[in-house]
C-alpha cells in the first residue's frame, strides 16, 4: 500500500505554491461555492469546531476568523507546517495535532459542536473508522459538514459529442492510483473512488443522520480558486456540465445502536 502520508510530505509546499485556497470563507472543494454562498453551518462564534484532514490550515483559519474555537487535524507534519505558519500570519489562534483522522484518541467524547472534513476522505483508507471517530468527538446534535470530489469526475472524460467511460461506477469501492506532477518532481498518490451510497450509509451506519446532500453546480467564484481554474482549462466540458464537489451535511443523534459500514 502507498504512504500517501509521505506523498503529502513531499509536495505540501509545493500543492499551497501552485493552487491558492481563500482562508476567509469555508471552502468544500474546487469548483464549488463556499460557505459564504452555501451557508451550511450557520453562525459558529464560540462554538467548539474541528477540521479533519486540515490540510495547510485554510478552512480552520476561516472558522477561526468566524469566531470558533477550533482545533485542525492532518496527518502530514509538512501540511501542519503550513498550516501554522499561515495561521500565524492570519494572526488567530488554532490548536493543531498531528494524527490520522482514524485515531483521535488524544480528543475527548462529546467535544464539538461541528467538524467539518474538505476533500480529505478519499485519502482515507477505512473511513468507517473516521466517521465513528468524528461521530465520538461530536457533541449530541453536533454537525458534520463533509465533502468529496463527485465520484462522476472519475468516471466519465471526453468533451460534447465525444464522451466515454474513463473509469466504472465503484458499485464497491476502488483504488486509484496516480502521479502528481510539481516542478519536474512525480509524487505517486492514490485516492479511493466510493459512490454516493457508500458515503451516505457508513455516515448513517456510525450513527450520522444526513440531512443535506449537496451536487453544487460547477463555479469559478470559489474560494478553492486555483485548483479549480487548472480544472477548468483541462477538463472544460466536465467541469461546465458536471458537478466536481459532493457535499454530504449530517448531524449526531443522541442514541443510535452503530452498524457495520456498507454500499
């Protein structure tokens, strides 16, 4: 299996240099309108917020800047450096650890008010465990606002009149495998390809009611602006005709009996 930690690691400077990502507003993934249009999370001033998968630290700073008391999680020791040199130019204050999102033991239950998890969990090899874990340190009624690129971005390629298949439909999930290329250095990297079922039930199945599923209509006014520009000029048809990002809102009930994930 790759280290997709180590691939991370290699390119974190690299990723923040070449895409710029908005830190005033919550992004959800490229192409797609962030909080400030989509307003999912409504006023988080002095509510306890979490970030998994923090990355360089754009969307924890944003939280931050709204008034949350907020802690970041990434796997990858070069992203949390990133993150915390821009948290110190931003000037606010960010508690961040560097772990997996599969083991947050060092965070007590019931603890959040929202996480939230951008364009993260398809890095993630078991993400029942995620889940569970984002379910565990979520207060009763706590709100997990979670996106992915929309699993038709893998599928299909071509432009009007000339599409085709590039991929399946993951009717079980799928591993991707890839090289990204920055500055003539080629990091190997995987993703996993899942549909929107297999999101949907291992949300419910750890104890997650979903109450809003979101296929954002492609836009260029995004926070997530340079990602989405090399998108566009790459993949024009797609990116005007499909949707890029998935994003899945749920909330933590009280009492649930957690199930074995599934598709």
């Amino acid at each position: 299996m790759l280290d997709i930690e180590r691939s991370w690691n290699k390119i974190a400077h690299l990723y923040h240099k070449r895409y710029f990502i908005k830190s005033d507003t919550i992004h959800y993934g490229p192409l797609c309108p962030g909080e400030d249009k989509l307003c999912l999370l409504g006023d988080v001033s002095g509510l306890r917020a979490i970030d998994l998968g923090c990355g360089a630290g754009q969307n924890a700073i944003a939280l931050a800047k709204s008034g949350a008391v907020v802690t970041a999680v990434d796997f990858s020791s070069n992203q949390l450096a990133e993150a915390k040199s821009l948290a110190q130019d931003e000037n606010v204050k960010i508690e961040f650890f560097n772990s997996d999102v599969t083991d947050l033991s060092f965070l007590a239950d019931d603890t959040f008010d929202i996480a939230i998890s951008a364009c993260t969990m398809a890095f993630v090899n078991d993400i029942k465990t995620a889940f569970l874990e984002a379910y565990r340190i979520l207060k009763p009624g706590g709100m997990f606002a979670l996106s992915v690129m929309h699993p038709m971005q893998y599928i299909l390629d071509g432009e009007k009149g000339n599409m085709h298949f590039c991929s399946s439909f993951p009717f079980n999930p799928r591993l991707l495998k890839w090289s990204w290329e920055f500055d003539g250095i080629s990091v190997k990297f995987q993703n996993h390809l899942r549909s929107i079922a297999y999101y949907h039930n291992t949300l419910t199945n750890a104890g997650f009611e979903v109450k809003k599923l979101l296929e954002p209509k492609p836009t260029l006014k995004t926070p997530h602006l340079g990602f989405s520009r090399e998108i566009m000029r790459e993949y024009p048809y797609i990116a005007r005709n499909l949707p890029v990002t998935l994003i899945f809102v749920a909330v933590k009930q009280s009492f649930h009996n957690r199930g074995k994930a599934h598709g």
